[in-house]
RNA sequence: AGGGGCGUGGCCAAAUGGUAAGGCACCUGCUUUUGGUGCAGGGUAUUGUAGGUUCGAAUCCUACCGCCCCUGCCA
C-alpha cells in the first residue's frame, strides 16, 4: 500500500494521544510480555459508519504500530437483532478502509460453551442465582440513582436449586421472561452495574451461527470481558458509555479468575451535520428519508464510499481528529479538507457542464472540429494527456455567464473576452433570450483563431478560465449533488416538541438531467473517482452508473471563492 | 440528588511543574490556462471560575460552575 505524504506527515506530527502514551508506558514497563493485542468488536446489527472508523484506526492502528496484533471480533450475542448479512457489509467496510485481521476472526458466539461454564461455576460457588422477577418487578427492586435497591427474594435459593434451574433454562423448559441468572454482587451498589446484573436470559430463537443450540444467551456484559480475555486482548479500547462497566467486567474476571485485559475508554466521533448512532441512522433508512444505508448522503462507510470518499482520506482525518476523553464535535469542514486532499492528487480532470448555457461561435467553421490536448491532472504529471473536440456549438455553464455583472465577477458578459480551457478566447457579442420569459437561452460569441490551447500570441490576458463541452460530441449525463443531510450543526437539538427529523435538509439532494460530459469522461466506469473542472469530485455512482446513461455523484465541490464573496453579499 | 467522566483560541488537539505545538476554519499577499492546487504571512488563549502550594502551574491541592454518561431480560 502506498502510503502519502500526508499520511506520514499527519503521523509525524501527531505525537501522542493517551491511550499510545498507556500502551507505551506499559511496554517500557514489561507487561504483557510487551505485546499487543486489540480488537474492533462490532456487534453485526447494522452498517459501520464513520465513527466505528476512528474506532478500527485507533485499535488496528495501535497494533500495527506496536507490532501487535488486532482481532475481528462479532459481538454476536443477541440472536434477536442479528445478521449474516452484517456480518458480511461489515468485512466489506473494514477491507475497503485497508485493514487486515488475518485470520484472527472471532465470534463471540463462539465462546457460548466457555461461558456457559463459566456461569456454573459462579452458581456453585454462590455468586450468581436464577432470578423470577417480572420485568417490572426487577425494575422496582433494582431501586433509583439515589435509592439503594433491595435484595431479589429469589437471591437465597441453594446451589442444588440454581444449578438445576439454570439447566432447564438452557433445556428450553423455562419461557421467555420468566427467569434469568443474576450475578449477586450488591443491591445497593452506587453503580447500578453492580446490582445484581443479569448474565443470562431466556431467548428462544435461532442465532445466526449456534443455530438452535441454545435457549439462552449471555448478556453482553456477561460476555464481553471474557471474550476479550479469552482471545488475550492486552488493551479493551472502547468508547465512554462503557466505563460505568468496567467494575462489572473487573468482578466478573477476578470471580473467574483469569486473565485481565486492561480496558482503556475514549470519546466517541461527533461531526456537525450529522449523527452517529444506529438507532437514528435506522429510522433514516426505514422512514425513507434516505434511500438506503448506503445512501451518499449517509454517514456510513458505504454511503461515503458511494460518495466517492476516498478510504485514505476517512484514515487520515480519523488520525487527524485524534483521541481524547473530552466529548467533541469536529467540523464538517475539517472531513472535507481530508477528502479534497487525497482526491486533488488522486482523481483526473474533465470537462462536465452541469447546467448548461448554449454558445455558438459565430466566425467558427461550420463542420470544422479541433481536437485540443488537455492535462488529466497537473498534480501528477504521470496522469498524461486526452483530445477533447471542439466545434461551433458548445455548452458553458450558466453560471458563467452574467448579463450585468458586478465588480468582483470576472467570467464571461456581454463584450467580454474569457478562455475556454485548453481551446480558444472567445467573446461574448450577444445574448438572446426567450422573448415570453426573458430567459437567457444562447449567446452568440466570436473566438480568436490565434489562440487556440489557450494562450494568445500577443500576449493580452484574459481574467476568467472556463469549462465547456461540444454539444455534438458531448454525452447527456445525470448529476446528484449532496448536500448536508442537516440544517442544524446538532441535528439532535431542535426546537422543543419537534422530532430530528424536522431537521433533515430538503435540499441535501439536487437530481440534475441535463448535464454533459466530455467524450472521455463517458468512458468512466462505476465506483470512479474524477475531479469536474471547476465544479467539484464526482464518483461515477457504483450502483445506477452505465455507458449509455452515466450517473455521477458530487463528492465535495472544490474550494470556490466567488461563491463564498457571494454568500457574503 | 447517588455513581462515573470531562472542561486548552471558532472546531479538534499537544504539552505528564519550567513559562501555551500542530491541523482545520478565518484573513492578507504571491503564483496559477481549474476564482482549484501550491507558497509566504497574519489575528485570535489571562488553558471553565475563584482561591491555595511553588522561584515557577494548563499541569499539584481546595471550592465552585458547566457539560456528558448510568435506573434494557440492548450492545
């Protein structure tokens, strides 16, 4: 893998985070033997999005540092909500981001046995009992942030009668909801984690890898700790949510008596304009305001991936972004910057007019076509050169031309000469208009012969460089450009009363048909990344794009001065 | 209110007692056949507040303020 400048200019000059500076000190120190060993332990419910990536960059990218080792592990232990064909989305993300697990792929499912066991153990030396409570009745025993709770009158029942309870729970005699295994640790415990939490329950449903083995399944705080001592994690990297856990987990490990990964917390990603939990983006994709996980405007990895994210660009700005404690939100801006980076020395250049203005050069031949030599990518020489035809008729985009234009705008007006890159200098010499509306539908211009490729011999300068397209040799072509999801920074805080989702942006997508591409830009194929001249990255999409009907997603529009003079006013 | 965390410029984030890095954003110039890229420069911080310890504090102590998480048989 080629690694870019900018990668190991942003690993040089980020030089430390804390949970590097924990790691570090504990392989100065000689523990662990000094190895590492961490895991990315989603659970298979869903699409990764962009905050699972600081998550895979951090423990993939500690381990590789440290020559260690990262593990791939499904947290797999509610039948109710999983699927293979997560499992599967969630392999393709990681890959395409360029991680390696190796043939370390683990399932938590795959420890049910082990921790069955360990269950039995911690019954027979009195540290868990079968509980009856009803839902609601745990819930009013469980007591308040402030009230202690009170003792399960179940909590005393003897070893002989949990063991075989907890056999006919797993024997599929017990109902759903009728009983669970409770650790007995301390009902008036400040950390309501520690209240007597439920290991196992009762599930009668097939799991997607144990098939129908069990009728009970452990509780993910029952499972996590010793999945991950188990597989010899050395650092449990894991977001804030979970610190109030790790005295379970801690209890649990010491009860058992095995080996103790040390579990390391840091805050989760937050970007303006958008939002990161599963549950939302969920109610996204089912209530149609997006069209599916991988829908460009998506948070996701698949979504940014039809977007035309580059992966490179997602690593660095994970690395960038860094790791802390502190909850934050990181600018919108600060991805985008990631993005244009890789893509500006990555992507080739064509013409592609977007909203189209019709030119006709008056004093050009009528059969008569160019073919001028244009750059693919002049931040890669190596890219090299393609002929784009020139003719009478083109198309310019509309927002390039201005009948009465103010000071600062320096394109194409009425008796203003302006280039056409790579072709000629024209001049505007009239504008017509349709005569009911008043709309500008053509203008009529005269080129300078003497400047064709774009310079003029006698030296004259010309303020504005423009982008246009034969129309007898341009393709139709249909454009979505992307916008925020969101009007709001925090899509989460609205007004009082009103749902998120009256936050969502009717504008975050904009279908435009009556786009053209030059010739060679129709020779994309899907899942390409290009830079438009002047416009903006496009990704062909890798879903609806063809040869004979292309469909081109915007990435991220290129830095455009004139457009921030005019937001200004 | 009980418990667990966190507060460094607009946004992230370094600095683990020695006198506030860096990036993004923003602003100025220069370069430019993308108003892109690149280059040069610039302004923003009494490090949440108030005290204290110290020759010296973002770093240690105390109090206060603010924000986040926790009462699933979810993860």
């Amino acid at each position: 893998m080629t690694s870019s400048n900018d990668s190991e200019n942003t690993e040089e000059r980020r030089v430390s985070n804390f949970v590097r500076n924990i790691i570090e000190e504990d392989i100065a120190a000689g523990k662990n033997e000094g190895q590492v060993i961490t895991r990315f332990p989603p659970e298979p419910n869903g699409y990764l999005h962009i905050g699972h990536a600081k998550s895979i960059c951090l423990n993939f990218g500690v381990a590789e540092r440290y020559k260690g080792q990262c593990h791939l592990r499904f947290d797999d232990t509610n039948p109710t909500k999983e699927e293979d064909e997560y499992v599967e989305a969630i392999k393709e993300d990681l890959r395409w981001l360029g991680f390696d697990w190796g043939e370390h792929e683990y399932y938590a499912s795959d420890y049910f046995d082990q921790l069955y066991d360990w269950a039995i153990k911690l019954v027979e030396e009195g540290k868990a009992y079968v509980c009856d409570l009803t839902f609601e009745e745990m819930k009013e025993y469980r007591g308040t942030l402030t009230e202690p709770g009170r003792n399960s009158p179940y909590r005393d029942r003897t070893v002989e009668e949990n063991l075989d309870l907890l056999a006919r729970m797993a024997a599929g005699e017990v109902d759903e909801g009728k009983m669970v295994l409770r650790a007995k640790i301390d009902m008036a415990a400040p950390n309501l984690n520690l209240r007597d939490p439920v290991m196992y329950r009762v599930l009668k449903m097939a799991h997607h890898r144990t098939g129908s083995k069990w009728n009970i399944y452990p509780m993910y705080d029952f499972c996590h700790g010793q999945s991950d001592s188990i597989e010899g994690i050395t650092h449990s990297v894991c977001t804030l949510e979970f610190e109030d856990h790790r005295p379970l987990y801690d209890w649990y490990i010491n009860a058992l008596g095995i080996h103790h990964p040390q579990q390391i917390e840091f805050a989760r990603l937050n970007i303006e304009y958008t939002m990161m939990s599963k549950r939302n983006l969920l109610e996204l994709v089912n209530e149609k305001h997006v069209d599916s996980w991988d829908d460009p405007r998506m948070p996701t990895l698949s979504g940014m991936r039809r977007r035309g994210y580059p992966p490179q660009a997602i690593r660095n700005f994970c690395e960038a972004v860094g790791v802390a404690k502190a909850n934050s939100t990181v600018d919108f801006a600060w991805l985008e910057h990631f993005v244009r980076n890789e893509l500006n020395k990555t992507s080739p250049r064509f013409m592609a007019v977007v909203n189209p203005l019709k030119v006709v050069i008056e004093n050009y031949p009528e059969d008569q076509v160019d073919e001028l030599e244009a750059v693919n990518n002049p931040e890669d020489p190596e890219a090299g050169t393609r002929m784009v035809p020139f003719s009478k008729v083109l198309y310019i985009e509309r927002d390039d031309f201005m009948e009465d234009p103010p000071k600062k705008f320096f394109r194409l007006a009425p008796g203003r000469e302006v280039r056409l890159r790579y072709a000629y200098f024209i001049t505007c010499t009239e504008v017509i208009k349709d005569a009911a509306t008043g709309e500008i539908t053509e203008l009529r211009c005269t080129y300078d012969p003497e400047t064709k490729g774009g310079n003029a011999p006698d030296g004259r300068k010309v303020k504005a460089t423009m982008h246009w397209v034969s129309v007898a040799h341009a393709q139709q072509a249909e454009v979505r450009n992307y916008n925020q999801l969101f009007t709001k920074a925090n899509p989460k805080r609205g007004k009082k009363g009103k749902h998120w989702t009256t936050n969502i942006n009717p504008e975050s997508r904009e279908v435009l048909t009556e786009c053209y591409i030059e010739p060679a830009l129709a020779e994309v194929k899907g899942g390409e990344r290009v830079q438009f001249e002047r416009l903006g990255y496009y990704c062909a999409d890798n879903q609806n794009h063809t040869r004979k009907a292309p469909v081109f997603n915007r990435t991220v529009t290129l830095k455009d001065v004139w457009a921030k003079m005019q937001k200004k006013g």
